[in-house]
C-alpha cells in the first residue's frame, strides 16, 4: 500500500474508540441515547448534553457519571473527539456503506447499537455517517449524532462492555507476544560482522526495462512491470519478484528493487491488476469498486508472479546475452503481497478451510482483526485454483502479510524454503500476533526467521510514491519510513544473498546483532529463527511471563 500522509484524519476514529468504551461503540442517537445495562438499569443521554459538554466542558450528572469511567486524562480526549472532523469525501462514505465489507461492518456494530424498535442498528449507522458526510460540518461524532434516523437509539451495554473486555484482553496478548519475541532475541548471542554492510548501495551498476505479459485467466490485458538488471556479472542473476500490497505499485518498492539490483540480483516488481493504486483510486473518485472481481484478484495474484517469471525467461531465450537465472527464484511480497508471495512459495490455500474460518469470524463480534474482511473476499469463486506454488521458488520473504484466514496453520506448514517473516509492532492493519507471529509458528520451513521492527507501522517498510492513494493519517505512518529502508535494504539483500546467490558471507547478518545495527537509530529490531509454540501459548494466557525457559 503506498501512502499519501493527511493530518489528524484517524484521530476520530480514536476518540471513537473512547467512546465506544463508555456506550459500546456508539452514543449514536437524534435526540437521546439510552444505555442499557441491566441490573443498573438504562443511563438516558441527551444529544444535547453532549454538545454542550463539548463546547463549555460542563457535563450533566448522568454524562459525569460515565465520564468517570474513563481513564483521568481521557476527558479532554473526549471533548475534542466530539468535535474532530474527519476530511472525507461523500462518495468514499457512501462507497464504503454500501460495500459488501462496509455492510458486513455495519451489520456487527449494529449489534450493539439499536435503532427504533430495537432493530440492528447498522443500516441506521450507515445512513448516518452518509448524511453527516454531506452536511457542512462534515463527518464529527456529534454530525454523526445528529444524523441519527429516529428519535433515540437503545445501545446493549452489557454486550458492549464485553466487547471493550475482549478488546483489552487482545491488547494484552499482542503486547505479551512481543514482549516475549523481544526477550527471545535479547538472548541470542552478539554475532562478529563482516566488514561490509548489506545495508548500504552494492558494487553493481543496473539498468531498467519496462516490460508487459499476460496472465490468461485475467481479463484485464497486459500486466505491467519493471525488470531491474545488474550490469557487470558474470554468472546468471538469481530473479527476484516484487509483490506489492492493496493500492500500490510496481513503483511502491522501486527503493528496495535498485538495492538488490546492485547486489547483483535482478529484480521484476509487478503491478497486481484489480487491487493496485489506479483501481482503488478511481473508486476513491467515486467508480464503482468491481467486489465481485475481488475474489479473482486474491487468486490470481500468485500465478502473476508466475507468468512474470515465464515473461523473463522468455526475454532470456531470446537473448542470451541476458543473464538472470528464472530457475532460482525469490519472492518479496507486503501486506496482500505478503500472502502473495507465501503462497506461490507453497503456502497452500484450502478454500473450504476458508470459508469455515470466515463463516466463525462473521459471527463473532468479538474480533478485532481488521485484515479479516479483507481476506475474506476472497470466497465467491466456483472454481478457485488449489495449486498456487511455483516450484523456481528458493526463498520467501512477507513483510507485514495477511494470510492467517487464507492460509492458516496447515497451510503455512506446507512451505519448504527459506522464509523471512517481517513484523511491525504498531501494525493495526495485520496484526503481528494473528498475522505474523503466530503463522511464523505454523512454519515448518528451515531455516526460517521472524523480525520485529518496533516501533514499526504497515507502512514502514513502503516507499512514498505518487502512487499513493489512500489517506494515511501522519500517527498511522509512524516514523519517517525512509528511516527504516536501511533495515529492509540491508536483511533483503542479506535474505536473498544467502539462499539464492549461495553468499555465506552474508549469513551473519542474518542475527539480532545486525537487524539491531541496520535499524538504528529510530527504530529497534528483535530477530528470531524460533519460537517454541506451547511457551508463547503460556505466555499469552498469562500464565508465565515473557522470560523463556530453556
């Protein structure tokens, strides 16, 4: 996913969270909210009261009661969240509240928002967010409010605050988790380094062609993509293939591609018909999103990469003079990209495994998950494809994948080469405990490595590039990510040098000691090469802390 920065858009959504603590995802109502939480009985909120608690900071009794649930420093959060627009465009509102995944989230929180008659509340919530979009003060929660159809609106408390518990309780797994990968990578020995540093620009110069193939069970014409070719080699150069995430482009890890090309690698970085930039942005402009092609788009995504390489073997045999190995291939893929590339290195999908896993999330209100919607768009084909692995593949390496739902644990166990797993600590689009973490352990691949960039983002490891399309707010983004390409530039060129090149010099900077040095001085990287299973299910149950045992 490339990025284009905005400021302050996603504050909203963090200020609704507070909220939700206090009315169970809600306080959405015309005139009155009504908490229900038996046996203390219904709490009647007046809209009202809400706005001029915003405006004046004086609360009514029944508002200061439920304010003092809220941690201390929360209040002032509270005032500025009911007033905080967020800067969207009326067509995106009403393109998301009228999607399969818009409607499906709509259907959970109205669950525990209830309109007139005590019917689900979630058509109601969509009509509202549509209207408040398109009224002067834009989307706020009190516009919000406002636009609330009917008079009040019951909200279950009870089923709410069991929702806040089960959030707070995945809160501290995840953070459990990491404190436990943190503690496992502290106890690896410091490794010697060699004097030259993977992180910085390779001895080889590189040239680049545009070239264009076909995948023959898409529709949607040529695929483009950019082929990166070192200069100077005298032995065929292992192929390395690019995979991008939702509303990218080949051009999204160009920064990534030029590194490894001067390594002596080539490098091919794909652009992904249907879930690329120029799509999402003509949906972002008010087109409507093709969902029923989504499916299409998540199952042909491997066999892309596999005609990419079929492409640039076939530029091979007719120059010869062009060196690269299409038989010694390594994949690279972020987000969408991260289960692309694990499943054409092996990663077996069982659709009917899917389908049960997304039928058991749609029910349960109680996950968290929001890379879950996503894979499960994948389901709707009549005929999905089973084999999705391409036998050229050497090495694997997913940074921040969404593939626990599309995958899951037998199908991670079927991969057999060499596999980097990336992970950042503060990713709220795929959650490294249920993404990364815990699939690193369905892996029965060796060797196999899990890092951890902390404070890392979904977006740390992505380039900035005109292609960005989607409005990522500046504290979603974390740190500059240009902060971090040294450490993606130095453990790719280490990854791929080691298993594909054959370069046992770089196997030292597969260790603690240089993910620490190549993340410096922003960040903090923690690296593993194993996580014992039954200890991380202790550790997440609370029943040990995040020292490991021997």
């Amino acid at each position: 996913m490339a990025i284009a920065r905005t400021r302050k858009k996603w504050q909203w959504f963090s200020l609704l969270g507070v909220a939700a603590a206090l009315w169970g995802h809600g306080g959405l109502a015309a005139e009155q909210l009504s908490l229900v939480y038996p046996p203390f009985g219904t709490f009647n909120i007046q809209v009202s009261d809400l706005a001029t608690f915003a405006k004046t900071g004086n609360a009514s009794p029944t508002l200061r009661f439920l304010i003092r649930l809220l941690p201390n420093d929360q209040e002032p959060n509270l005032r500025e969240g009911l007033t905080t627009r967020m800067d969207l465009e009326p067509t995106t509102v009403r393109q998301f509240v009228n999607s399969p995944i818009g409607q499906s989230f709509l259907e959970r929180i109205g669950q525990v928002i209830r309109a007139d008659n005590d019917v689900n509340g979630g058509q109601a919530l969509g009509e509202a967010l549509t209207a408040a979009a398109n009224s002067p003060s834009g989307i706020t929660l009190l516009s919000v409010l406002q636009a609330f159809p009917g008079k009040s609106v019951r909200v279950n408390g009870e089923l709410g605050l069991k929702a806040v518990g089960a959030f707070t309780r995945a809160v501290n797994q995840e953070q459990r988790a990491q404190d436990f990968i943190q503690r496992l990578a502290q106890l690896q020995p410091k490794t010697p380094l060699p004097t030259l540093n993977p992180a910085q620009k390779g001895p080889f110069q590189w040239q680049k062609q545009k070239i264009a193939f076909t995948n023959p069970n898409r529709t949607t014409g040529l695929i483009p993509a950019d082929l990166y070719i070192p200069t100077g080699i005298t032995a065929p150069a292992p192929l390395v293939v690019i995979s991008h995430g939702l509303a990218s482009d080949r051009t999204t890890f160009a920064y990534l591609a030029e590194h490894l090309a001067s390594y002596g690698l080539a490098v091919l970085a794909v652009t992904h018909p249907g879930s690329d930039a120029s799509r999402i942005s003509s949906f972002l402009s008010g087109a409507p999103l093709d969902y029923e092609n989504l499916p299409k788009d998540w199952a042909q995504r491997p066999f892309d990469l596999k005609f990419g390489v079929d492409a640039v073997a076939a530029l091979v045999q007719k120059n010869p003079a062009l060196k690269i190995d299409t038989h010694n291939v390594g994949l690279l893929g972020h987000s969408m990209g991260g289960f692309t590339v694990l499943a054409a290195a092996g990663g077996r999908v069982d659709w009917d495994a899917v389908k049960q896993r997304c039928l058991a999330a749609a029910n349960d209100l109680f996950i968290f998950n929001i890379s879950l919607p996503l894979q499960c768009r994948s389901l709707g084909l009549s005929d999905p494809p089973s084999k999705l692995a391409d036998p050229r593949v050497k090495a694997v390496m997913a940074v921040n994948p969404v593939s626990s739902v599309l995958i899951g644990e037998q199908g991670m166990a079927n991969i057999n080469v060499p596999t980097l797993i990336i992970s950042s600590s503060k990713d709220v689009f795929a959650p490294p405990l249920e993404e990364q973490i815990l699939p690193f352990t369905w892996l029965q691949a060796q060797p196999k490595y899990l890092a951890m960039l902390v404070p890392g983002t979904h977006f740390s490891a992505v380039g900035v590039s005109a292609a960005g399309v989607l409005p990522v707010p500046d504290d979603l983004i974390g740190p500059n990510p240009q902060l971090a390409q040294p450490f993606f530039k130095g453990v790719s060129a280490a990854f791929f040098g080691v298993f594909n090149q054959q370069n046992a010099q770089l196997r030292p900077f597969l260790s603690q000691t240089f993910a620490h040095q190549a993340a410096q001085p922003t960040f903090q990287a923690y690296w593993v090469d194993h996580i014992n299973p039954q200890q991380l299910q202790e550790v997440l149950a609370g029943r040990m802390g995040s020292q490991p045992r021997k």
